[in-house]
C-alpha cells in the first residue's frame, strides 16, 4: 500500500530531503512496475511471428523487423512466408479516419450534454433522486443482450454502418459517465461562491459557464479523456453495427487473426500506434488537472 | 465446295462438342453471369460483397479481382478477425436482414442453423443447372468431403472451399534414426512405426517424452475451443456415436467415450505440456516447429509452417502421417475429425443471389481454387485435382498431399445440427475440465449427456433425430460399416443398402 | 407612445400597430433572457439534450428487450415477431441453471478485489503525485497509458505474459528455480489472479485520473490553515483533503465497480472462461448464451434479472450521492 503523504509537513531540512529522494524513488518504482506490460507489448511488436510465444522469453528481439508495422499501412509489402501470412486485410488508414470522426465527435457531445445535465441534477435537484440514478442504469445493463434489439432499431432508423449511427450510440452510451463524473466535481465547488455572483446580478447561464465550467474544468478534462478512451477502444458495437464503411480501429484490429493464430505482432504494432493520440490528448490535458484555486481570488 | 462446307462444319462441331463437353464450372459460371447480365438481372458495376475470414483474403483476392474484371461486376472481399464474429454477424443478417452481403464464407457445421434462420437458400437448382462438379467428374471433391460441406437436411446449402481433416505430424528424423528404433524396440518389444492404433500412438508418446531434453511427447488439443477434437477420433474409432440414430439420446457418456477420454486425460497428465489445455490452438504452431514436441495433431496448415526454414528449427524434419485408429475384427478403422472447414453459402436478402451463387462457383472452381488454395491462407486443398496440381503440392509439400488426402477420405464431420455450436461447446468446456482435473472423465460426459437431452429437448427432438439420421449418412462409409457391424443400427438408416 | 392628435390619426394608424408589434418583439427579446434565467426553463432545458438523447436511443431497443424476454425466440427458429409467448419460462429457467450463480459469485469476488485494490492504488498514486516535481507531466502519461490501449491488446498482452513458458513464468523460474513457476491458466485461482493483475494494470490509471484531478481542483486555503494551526500531514488529508474529494472518489468507485461488473475481454482472450466454465464472468456467460448457442430471448432475461440485481445494489450504495447537497 503506497499511502504517503509528502513531506511537506517536515520541519528539519535533513528528513525533509531525505523524504524528498525516498519519493522520487517511489515514483520511479511505480513508474517502472507499471510500465513493463507496455514495454512487453512494444517488444512484440518488433518481433517476427516466431518470436511472439518463444521461451525463454527475450526482450529486445533475435531478429527484429519493421514489417507488423509496415503490413498495417502496405499489406503486400513485407516479403516472405510469415510476412505472406500477414495480409489479411485492407490498410488501416480507413478505420483511423472513421474513428478520428466519430470518437471525438461522440466524446464532444457526450460531455457537453452531460455537463450541462449534471449542473441542473446537482445545483436544482431536478429528476429528483430517480432521474440521475435512472440514466446510470444504462451502465448496468450488460451490452451484448442489448445488442441485437438496438441492431432491429437501427435498421428501422437505417442508421447502420453509418457514422451518425456510431456516434449517437457512443454518446448515449457514455451519457451516464459524463453526467455522474461531472455532477461530482460540480459539487465540489463550494455553493456560496455562485452564490455571491447571483446575488451580484448574474443569471444563472452567466455563473455556469463563468463561475462554475472555469473552476471544473479539471474535472470536465479528465471526464472527456476517460470517455474519449472508452470510445476509442470499444469493440463490440463497432463490430455489430458496422460492415464496411465504417469500421473502426478495434475492429480493425480484430482482423489481424489467420492460419496460424492470432498474429501478436500486428495487433501489438496497431495497438501502440493507436494509442497515439490517447497519449497526446492525455498529455494536454494535464495542464487543466491541476489548477487549484483560492478563495483569495475569488473575493473581491 | 460441298466438300470444304462438311469439313467446315464437322470441325467446328467437333469444336463445339469439345468446348461444351469440357467447359468448366467457371466457364459455365461466366456463362450464366453474362446471360444474367443480359437479362437485366444484373448491372454492370453493380457491387456484391463476399464475407470472409481475415485469413483468406490472401488466396482469394487476386481470384475476385480477375472475377470482377472478367464480369464487369464489382466484388469485394469484407473481412472478419474473430471466427465467432462471423457466425455473429451472419445470424444478425438472419434478424435485421439488411442485404449487406451476398455471400458468405463459413465454418460448413454452421450451415444447420443458417439454412434454419432462413439467411442461407438452397442450392439444389442451380447446383443442376451450372454444374459445380461437386461429386462427379476428375475434378470433384474428395469424398466424404462433398457430402458434409456442402448439406443440411437433404439439400445442398453450399459449395465448400477448403479441407481441414486433421494431419499427424511427427519428427521424422527421430522415428527414422536406427538407435530410436533400437531402444524403442527394446523397450516395448514391437518395431517402432507409424501407429495403426491409438495404443501404438500413446505407446510412441511415452517413449519419445523427454522433459529432460525440454522435448514432450505430444501436444494435443485439449483447450477450450478444440478439446473434442483430440477426443472424438478415438471415440469415433473405437465405434462411438454422438447420438442414438433413432431417439437422439446422447451417446457420448458410453464405454468408448469414457475411455476415450481417459486415454487423453493420462497423456496431457504424463506427456504434454499443460499448454495442451490452457493455451489456445496456436500453441502447435510453436511448439512443433520449434522442436519442443515428437509430434502433434493439426490442420495442414502447419505442415507449411513447419517445413519452411524461415518459420520452423525442424524443416526438412517434418514426417506427415494418418490418424491412428482401432481394430475390429482384424480390421483397422480409422477416423480423422475434419474440424471446421469453410465453404461459400448464398445470401437469401442479397440483392440477386443467382448471380452471387455464380460468383462462389466460379471461386469453386477447379483451376480457379488451385490457384487460390497455392497461396498461403486457411483454405486447404479439397478437389481431386488438387492433390496433381504441382504448384499446390509443392506449396504444403509433396508429401503432405497424399496424406491429407487419406486423410481426408477418413474423415467425418463436426456436429452440423441445428444448435451445433451449443453441442459443441458444452462437450468441449467439459472434456476441458476433465483433462484439467476438475471433474472425472465420466463425469464430465455424464454431464454433457444431460446437457445435450436438454438442447435436444428445446430445439424440438423430433427434428432433430430427422437432422441426424441424415447426417449419419454423410459419415464415411467404413464407419458407417463399423456401426452396423458393432449393432448401433440397421443398414438402412446407415444408408448402406 | 402618446398619441398625436386625431388629426393624425389615419395614416399612423398603420405605424401605431407597427410600432405596437415592434414592442411587443422588444418586449419579448429582452425578456427572453429572463425567461431563460427563470429556474424552472433554464434547468429543464439543461436536462432536455440528455433526455431526448437516450429516450430517442435507448427506449426502443429496451422495449424490445423485454418483449424478448417474455417469448421464446432463437434466430434459428425464424423472424422475432412470430416467436411464442412463453411468459416467466425463461426466468424460470434462469433461477435453475448453476452456471449463471457460478458466473455470478466469481464476478462479484473479481469485482470486489480488483476494484477495491485499484481505488487504494488510485488514491496513493495521485497523493504520491500531488505535489509537483521534475518530469510529472510524463510520469503521469506513463501511469495514465495502460487505460489507453484498445482492450483486446491488454487482453492478449497479459496472455502472453502469462503462459506456462512466457516471461513471468521465466521471472519467477529465474527467483526461485523451476518449482517457482505457476501454471496461471491451469487452475481458477491462478488463472483469476492472473486476471486481477491485468485488471489492474488496466484501469487503476482510472481511479488514479479520478483522485487526481479532484486533488488538483482543491482549494489551498483550508490546507494552509490548517498547516499554520500546527496540523501534521495525516491530520490534514484526513480531515481536510479526503472529506473535500470524498464525492468524486464515491463517483468513481461506483462507476468502476459498474465496469468491472461487467469485466470480458481480458477473461475471453487469456481463458476463455475455462478450463470448464471455472473463471466465466457473468459477462462471458451472456456473451456465450446469446452469440455463441443463439439464445436471444434466455440471454434478453439473465440480462433483465442482472440490471434489476445491480440497480438495487446501486440504488442503496449511491443513496449519500444522491442525498448530499454540494
């Protein structure tokens, strides 16, 4: 259990650098134990399918090779026998476009009406204690047994295979999130500050996005990545509700899959590729995590 | 002048006689698209989209390109990663029938329950107006093959592509080496061979177990997904029956299949790595080619993957064999499990599923198919010609096609009725936690006998003893005999007389 | 406007109902504002996206759902429409079938570990990042990945870890000799360790972002104050710092404990929920009834009974979520 608090609180200079190493040297370890899997993962990524499943098991590649990268973009362009296994299916610049429209598309309007739902739910109490609750059920409901009922829906709607489809799903799916992460950091600011800005003449529409959305958008920030990620990676409705023209980066991924196997290889080459921009996004975000505030700013 | 127009005409009769005696079925399928063409049935460009699994595209596209540019039609291959997923897809089709694609790829056991949904059409006429060469010809698939890929119920439903009878593949220079033979003979007392029966087979297992050397004897199938198939040969062989042919009561939990199912039990115990059971079906293609087993039981297309030195330690050590089985009477009854094994079914929400028919038999094709299996994928070789075409051969290796052949030509089906995967399934989770020590082996098909009375129960038995006793006839024909003789049914319902 | 006369009146009799109208608009312009400020428009209409959104969506389909549930319907016995009422048989069923109770047993026990050693990871993590020090923002990337990458690809990541000759077997042969090596897939409770650990791996970066950003949009000043007033460390993240972020951790802990619920993937691919059904997620079980034996209207009514089970579990652990004024 790694429950420290920092040494912030250490009157002599001595332990307070002593703690100061002690937690650089925690974050390393930390750091450094979480990281393996993903170095593992980036491993197989360079290795030749004779490697994936090799033991001993060795980290830097016997022979390592570009081509599960090179065979994601140009199938035709490795060469050989396990390189001729590889070319299973179309590049993967499709599927990249179409999640690059519809996840963050999805993502924007998730949060968006989230947000502004969860200041009515958290400031007004509106739905009562039913409504909030209501909509966290859509969380609770396992996905495959909806499925093919929402598949009948949508073709009546003739809204499969198509991008509007993927991101109304996305968006819906993910409301519950958005509403439940946001309303808490919404009530973590303190009452009266909005209080003062009504009594000081604002309408209400004033003090959520001026008063309010500036102190959460730490939370906001870390709401939209975490439904960002999710509908990054989701698989099963992307499967099921497209065929050809939309499909996705996870499901792209599920076709790395041939005579001999799963190829680790390519998949793990997808993976980290398409982690990219989760990590970029990730990193931008940080900046808006951690602004704290004062009372001291506030007070006029 | 009288003369020259008789020789004229007699030779271009004669022409024509041999065009039309020697077309193929892709000629004929060629004929049918441009006729259809014709008519208004189809257009131009008009687009038809075949489902897949990811790994046939290879083998297929270049045949579909050079299809569409012969037709003028535009085919496309869509794929899918995840064996399950398609199955998945096509009895979604079945629900919201959209029309998204005209043909579908599939495992041929799953045809019971497409052709039930209504989302697959039958067959039969087209089959005997263009001529697929199914069962007839030099060209024609091997048999059984052409009865248990192609069938449900007594109608033809598909056009299989591909053979997965199960290969024994071995360490060739171990069981040719002198001083193996010595010490093997020394040892049990009997020449060191390729086995006959499954007791030979166990016998070789122990000998060639060599921990010591990182080397186990066997690695078999015992995973969540494909356990039955390291089991149903030896039930098969030693006479068993999934179901009773007259009141679909399951057959599995008799003598034969516990022993069975014994028998593997102690070798995964003794001679495997446990691999055998928690690793998925790919571990073969590790542990063989990397010389950590003597042998092991797999589709053909690790006989590629074994002999290539790019891919595998052993290549140029790789022996390819039968299936053991048992003796009855004196005689030897072999069986091979061909598991899986896709063939082309036609969409019945397709937009013109003649023509979509037309487009699988030309892949059908014998020439065409060839061309197609040559490349690396899952398809395997299937026609008679096949197994002559050089380049096939030479692409699984001279030796394999013989084999694979026998092989084949010994091989019975997958369980292929309505709720076959249902079937399947709790058979497999259960010879799973048998081998894993969870459950006794009797157990284990004790509990699989109830589950299936209570599927067969569901799905409505009367259908179902129907279903059966057509596919007991599609068995082939030695284990059929095997049946009779042993009293599981009369010769009728074997369909021998 | 004050009329003009009478002498005026005809022809600006136009221009008064003109002008009449023109204030009616301006009227109703510059209330406009007002009327949306008023509480009772501006907090429906905040609430309106959200419900149109998932009445739109999800009403529907769950009709149809419950229809299933009542009727005995399998692709394979024809269109959905057509199928027989069968009234409570399926639920019937369900009550009867061990398979579902195992399933559900071993959820609940992954579930709890995971999700309850993920929280303390979370919060110790972003308290050991709070305070700002060298290379943060890439540390934090670093924690933050694992959460990032498609799940198939944790799924067969830790798979490979974990095979009886994969690297944490070789590890563990390295410590302790070939008697340290576990055959994780071989056995239940290996085998969902194994899948704890990945669990883990996966998602602690969630609870981790959760605690952290919380931590981050705390006000200081109740900190300092406590500090000059001669509090140590412990006092104030006890008193002070917990209680401020307690409702978003409460959030947080809710929706993971919803999620991993639900846990598939990282159990399909590294066992598939075997050997036997020994470590078949509730999820797992669903997933095989309906897409792998085709049984719609069965799978329609586990799915049923589980949201009605997790609602009511849900609805008594959110109870302070629900009552808590900010």
């Amino acid at each position: 259990m790694k429950r420290k608090d920092i040494a912030v609180m250490a009157r002599s200079p001595v332990i307070s650098v002593a703690l100061r190493i002690l937690h650089r040297f925690t974050v390393l370890l930390v750091v450094g134990i979480f990281i393996i899997p993903a170095v593992w993962l980036l491993s197989i990524s360079f290795k030749p399918p004779t490697e994936w499943q090799v033991f001993p098991p060795n980290l830097i590649p016997r022979s390592p090779t570009l081509d599960n990268y090179i065979v994601l973009f140009k199938p035709e362009a490795p060469k050989g026998t396990a390189a001729a296994m590889l070319r299973v299916t179309e590049p993967v610049t499709k599927s990249f476009l179409n999640s690059i429209i519809v996840v963050p598309a999805a993502t924007a309007i998730s949060v968006t009406v989230g947000f502004l739902a969860a200041y009515a739910v958290a400031r007004f109490r509106i739905g009562g204690a039913f409504m909030p609750f209501f909509v966290l059920t859509t969380r609770m409901f396992p996905p495959v047994a909806f499925a093919v009922p929402l598949l009948v829906y949508y073709r009546w709607l003739r809204l499969i295979d198509t991008p509007i489809g993927l991101i109304l799903i996305y968006a819906g799916f993910t409301l519950a999130f958005s509403l439940w992460m946001t309303k808490g950091f919404i009530e973590g600011v303190p009452r009266h500050i909005e209080e003062a800005a009504i009594l000081d003449g604002a309408s209400p529409w004033r003090v959520l996005f001026t008063i309010t959305l500036p102190i959460v958008k730490g939370g906001l920030a870390a709401t939209m990545l975490f439904v960002f990620i999710l509908n990054w990676t989701e698989f099963l409705y992307a499967l099921i509700f497209t065929s050809t023209k939309t499909i996705t980066v996870p499901v792209q991924l599920s076709h790395y899959v041939g005579a001999v196997g799963r190829f680790y290889g390519p998949q793990a080459a997808l993976g980290v590729i398409a982690s990219i921009p989760v990590v970029i996004l990730g990193y931008m975000i940080q900046r808006y995590l951690v602004t704290g505030f004062t009372f001291g700013l506030i007070r006029r | 002048m009288m003369r020259k127009i008789v020789v004229v005409s007699l030779v271009l009769g004669f022409i024509g006689f041999i065009v039309c005696a020697q077309s193929t079925p892709a000629e004929r399928a060629l004929a049918g698209l441009s006729s259809l063409m014709e008519k208004g049935v189809i257009k131009p460009g008009q687009t038809f989209k075949i489902m897949i699994h990811s790994g046939q595209r290879n083998q297929l596209a270049p045949a579909v390109e050079e299809l569409s540019k012969l037709t003028g039609l535009n085919i496309q291959l869509v794929v899918i990663g995840n064996e399950p997923d398609i199955y998945v897809k096509v009895m979604n089709e079945a629900v919201v029938r959209t029309g998204e694609y005209d043909i579908f790829l599939t495992f041929c056991n799953w045809i019971g329950d497409m052709a039930e949904a209504g989302v697959i059409v039958p067959l039969d006429e087209w089959i005997a107006k263009y001529d697929p060469e199914i069962d007839h010809g030099p060209n024609r698939y091997v048999s059984p093959l052409d009865k248990f890929t192609t069938q449900y119920g007594g109608h033809y439903y598909a056009l299989g592509m591909d053979n997965d009878a199960l290969v024994l593949f071995y360490r060739k220079d171990l069981m040719e080496d002198p001083s193996e033979q010595a010490a093997f003979e020394a040892r049990y007392g009997r020449p060191l061979k390729l086995p006959e029966t499954w007791e030979e087979f166990d016998l070789i297992t122990e000998f060639f177990d060599r921990p010591e050397q990182g080397m186990r004897g066997a690695h078999l199938y015992a995973e969540r997904v494909f356990a039955y198939t390291s089991w149903a040969p030896r039930f098969i062989a030693k006479g068993g029956i999934y179901f009773d042919p007259y009141t679909m009561d399951p057959m599995i939990n008799s003598p034969e299949g516990v022993a069975a199912l014994e028998e593997i039990i102690f070798l995964v115990r003794n001679h495997m790595f446990p691999e055998a059971y928690t690793a998925d079906w790919s571990a073969a293609y590790t542990l063989f080619p990397e010389g950590k087993v003597f042998w092991t039981i797999a589709w053909a297309s690790l006989g590629h993957w074994a002999s290539d030195p790019e891919t595998s330690k052993i290549a140029g050590k790789v022996g390819f064999a039968q299936l053991p089985g048992e003796y009855h009477d004196g005689v030897l009854y072999r069986a091979t499990p061909h598991v899986v094994g896709w063939s082309f079914s036609i969409c019945r929400y397709g937009k013109a599923p003649e023509a979509a028919y037309l487009i699988a038999q030309y892949l059908n094709d014998p020439t065409v198919s060839a061309a197609a299996i040559t490349r690396t994928g899952t398809l395997d070789p299937f026609r008679l010609n096949h197994f002559q075409d050089e380049k096939l051969l030479a692409a699984y290796g001279p030796e394999l096609g013989p084999v694979l052949m026998l092989n084949a030509e010994q091989s019975f089906p997958d369980i292929s009725l309505r709720g076959a995967n249902e079937y399947l399934d709790v058979l497999n989770l259960n010879l799973q936690a048998a081998v894993a020590g969870q459950i006794s082996a009797k157990e284990a098909l004790d509990r699989v006998a109830i589950a299936w009375q209570e599927i067969t129960d569901r799905l409505g038995r009367g259908r179902q003893i129907e279903a059966w006793q057509q596919e007991i006839k599609r068995y082939p024909k030695h284990i059929r005999e095997l049946w009779v003789k042993l009293g599981k049914m009369d010769p009728h319902t074997a369909g021998l007389e | 406007m004050g009329t003009r006369g009478g002498a005026l009146k005809a022809p600006s009799s136009q221009k008064l109902r003109g002008e009449e109208i023109m204030r009616k608009l301006v009227m109703i312009f510059k209330g406009f504002p007002q009327f949306l400020s008023h509480e009772k428009v501006f907090k429906n209409l905040l609430v309106l996206p959200m419900q149109l959104l998932l009445n739109f969506l999800l009403m529907p389909p769950f009709a149809i759902v419950i229809y299933l549930a009542f009727v005995n319907w399998q692709p394979i016995f024809g269109g959905w429409t057509e199928a027989p009422f069968v009234g409570v048989s399926n639920f019937i069923r369900l009550f009867s079938e061990a398979r579902f109770y195992e399933a559900l047993g071993r959820t609940l026990v992954i579930a709890i570990v995971a999700v309850a050693l993920e929280f303390l990871l979370g919060l110790g993590l972003a308290v050991l990042f709070s305070r700002p020090f060298l290379g943060r923002r890439i540390c934090t990337s670093v924690i933050l990945y694992p959460m990032m990458l498609p799940w198939v690809v944790v799924g067969f990541t830790f798979y490979l870890l974990f095979l009886d000759h994969g690297p944490v077997n070789y590890v563990l042969s390295s410590l302790f000799g070939p008697a340290g090596m576990i055959s994780w897939f071989r056995n239940p409770v290996p085998a969902i360790t194994a899948i704890i650990i990945g669990d883990i791996w996966q998602w602690t970066p969630f609870m981790f972002l959760i605690f952290y950003s919380a931590l981050g949009a705390l006000p200081k000043d109740p900190k300092e104050a406590a500090m000059t007033l001669g509090a140590n460390a412990w006092q104030i993240f006890r008193y002070i710092t917990f209680p401020m972020i307690k409702p978003v951790a409460y959030v947080g802990l809710v929706i993971r404990a919803l999620e991993c619920f639900k846990i598939f993937d990282l159990v399909y691919i590294m066992t598939g929920g075997g050997p036997g059904v020994s470590t078949e997620t509730l999820s797992l079980y669903i997933y095989r009834v309906a897409f792998k034996y085709g049984q719609l209207s069965y799978a329609a009514a586990v799915a049923i009974i589980v949201l009605l089970g997790i609602a009511l579990v849900t609805r008594i652990a959110v109870r302070p979520l629900l009552k808590e004024a900010a």
